[in-house]
C-alpha cells in the first residue's frame, strides 16, 4: 500500500501545488492539472479510510471489496479532466461519468469543490466503484463516506481562520442534523447535497448538486427543477436572529434563444410572507456562458430567543423558446446558497430599507 500524497494550497485561490507527482502510468501531475490531483489524492484518502478505520475494514468485508482493483482507478492514464459539460445515461447534468477503464471529470464543477472543500470522499468513491464495474446507483455503497474522517482530508489551507469572539460567534445556532431538504433539485436524504457553516463569516452553505437543468441533447425543451429547504436554529435568550442577505448563484451554458428563470423566497416560519424575487436570464440571438448571481436581502428576523425554523424555496426553470430540441445541450445550474446572519439584541429594530 504506497502513501497518501497530500499536496497542499499555495494560493489565495485554493489550488493545489503544481509540484509533480509520480504517479501509476509513468505520468506526472503538473502544469496546473490541480484538479486531477485533487481526485488522486482524495482517492487515496478513500483508500486509507478502507484500510485504516474500523468503519472502512466492516464496508470493504460487507461489500466484498477488492482494494488492490480500486486502487488501480487512481491511475492518471483513467482519470480526464474536460471543458464539456457532462450528461448522464438519464439526460442530468453530473460532475463526472465514470465507466470501465475512464473517470471523466467536468474542470469547472470540481474546482468548485475544492474551492469551497466539499465534503466529496464518498463522490471519489463513487466513481472508483463504476470504473471498477461495481454498482453504486443512488450511492448505495459510496454514501457510507459522506461524513469522511477530518483526520483524512487534504488538507489545503496554509493559515487557518481565527475564531470569532464569543459575543459575535453563531456556529451553534443552525442545527445541520435537523435540515430538512425537498424538491427535485435538493431531493430529501440525497448524497449530493451539500452543507457548510462557515464560523468565520457567520454564513450557513448549501451546494445543491441537482439543482441543475438540461435541454436540447436530452430531447427536452422545458427543464424544471425546485428545491424547499427548511433550516432549525435557536436563538439565545435576550437575542434574535436576522437574516441579512440570501444568495443564490450559478452558471448557464446556453445555445440561442433559451431563457431561465430563476427565483426566490426566504423567510422565518410564522413570520410575514416576503415578495418572491425572480431573475430571468436570456440568450436572445447569441449564445451565452457566464455566471449569475441573485441576492435578496430578506431580513427575516427570529423571535426574541428560542427556536425558529428559516424557510427557503427556489426554482430553476430552462426553456428553449423555440421549442426545438438540438444536438448540442444547454444547461443552467445552481452551484451554491449562502445565507448571512448575525444576532442582535431583541430590543434592536432593523434598519427600515
């Protein structure tokens, strides 16, 4: 068994070293190719968590796994990094398409990954069983590593966030355990939904994976997808909870004449129903890639100390205008949601807009 490679960030960016690593093949990593390195790396993690834990020795035993044949999949000679958007036997919009011999991986879908250090051991995994013929379907084994060992991780970052000060500190308000997602775009228990609080910002993330539309190669012409998320928090006593601003950002790909919709409506549970904000996005007689942002400065507030529930619904909506399906695919996708908050004294009255 050779040792895991760590490879650490050496830019504000959060790439990964673009010192060369040997690996099986007689290739090397280099010139940028962060983002193969990232899945080798998170491959081995994989294969040390198999190896090392209790937890992983029980999975491979269960399972009748064949570690020698998974750690074959993490051969430079298998794994491709490409520009082109990746479509699944079913018509979705996925990150990497894994087959025997080939694990195909979209650049732009796993920088962000790395980028924001999602939690995606168990997606690694994932495709290490496809590219060795095993099913995984709906992650039935794969979903095991969704909360991967901290200990095991790449470890990235050269300086390390300091902590807030106590007053300012939210990191035990939202109950992650407790969220309830549903919808076709953040499917209720999926493995590809994504959280994160970040205790530095006091901001609460969501990558919701399936949130994502395809039109033209799939045969369709109209592509929806919807994602209800319902968040617990508690406020301390003498305190409220304000939720100062939500965004909602992504990426389209379109061919001509194709219009999104994108919409949201975010607030506090028995609290005042808030207009529903919508962004349109058209590709008119031209085609267009880019990213979009929607922000929405909601400020739902709690009640003074307690429980409260934060509610957040979105659409995605992508329709070819022209009704015509096309050899070529256009997709919109939301890659992540934030929501800002802070807490302030219950005797404080926001700021009128």
């Amino acid at each position: 068994m050779k040792p895991a490679h760590m490879i650490l960030a050496l830019t504000l960016s959060l790439s990964l070293s673009n010192t060369a690593v040997a690996r099986r093949g007689g290739t090397d990593i280099g010139g940028g190719d962060t983002i193969r390195a990232f899945f080798l790396n998170a491959g081995d993690a994989v294969i040390s968590y198999l190896t090392t834990t209790t937890e992983g020795q029980k999975l491979v035993a269960s399972q009748g796994l064949n570690l020698e044949s998974l750690e074959k999949s993490l051969d430079v000679n298998i794994i491709k990094v490409v520009d082109e958007t990746l479509i699944d036997r079913t018509g979705s919009l996925v990150d990497a398409l894994g087959e025997k011999g080939s694990i195909t991986l979209n650049k732009l879908n796993w920088a962000q990954h790395i980028e924001h250090e999602a939690d995606v051991y168990f997606l690694v995994f994932h495709e290490m069983l496809r590219e060795n013929g095993i099913n995984d379907d709906n992650y039935v084994i794969s979903k095991s590593l969704k909360s991967f060992p901290e200990n095991l991780k790449i470890k990235k970052a050269l300086i390390s966030k300091k902590d807030l000060i106590s007053t300012d500190r939210l990191s035990n308000v939202i109950h992650k355990e407790q969220i309830i997602f549903g919808g076709t775009g953040c499917v209720i228990d999926s493995a590809r939904t994504f959280t994160r609080f970040d205790a530095a910002t006091n901001q609460f993330e969501i990558y919701p994976s399936e949130m994502a539309t395809v039109v033209g190669s799939n045969g369709l012409t109209l592509d929806r997808k919807g994602c209800s998320i319902a968040i617990p928090f508690r406020a301390q006593a003498g305190k409220k909870i304000i939720m100062t601003q939500v965004d909602i950002s992504g990426d389209v790909d379109l061919e001509k004449a194709k219009l999104v919709n994108v919409t949201v409506d975010t607030f506090v549970a028995g609290g005042k129903q808030p207009l529903r904000q919508v962004k349109p996005i058209k590709s008119g007689d031209a085609e267009l890639s880019a990213g979009f942002l929607l922000r929405e400065n909601p400020s739902a507030e709690s009640a003074c100390g307690g429980d409260g529930i934060l509610r957040l619904n979105s659409s995605l909506s992508l329709q070819d205008t022209l009704k015509k399906s096309t050899a070529k695919a256009s997709y919109a996708k939301v890659s992540r949601v934030t929501l800002a908050m802070k807490a302030v004294d219950c005797s404080t009255t926001p700021a009128k807009k």
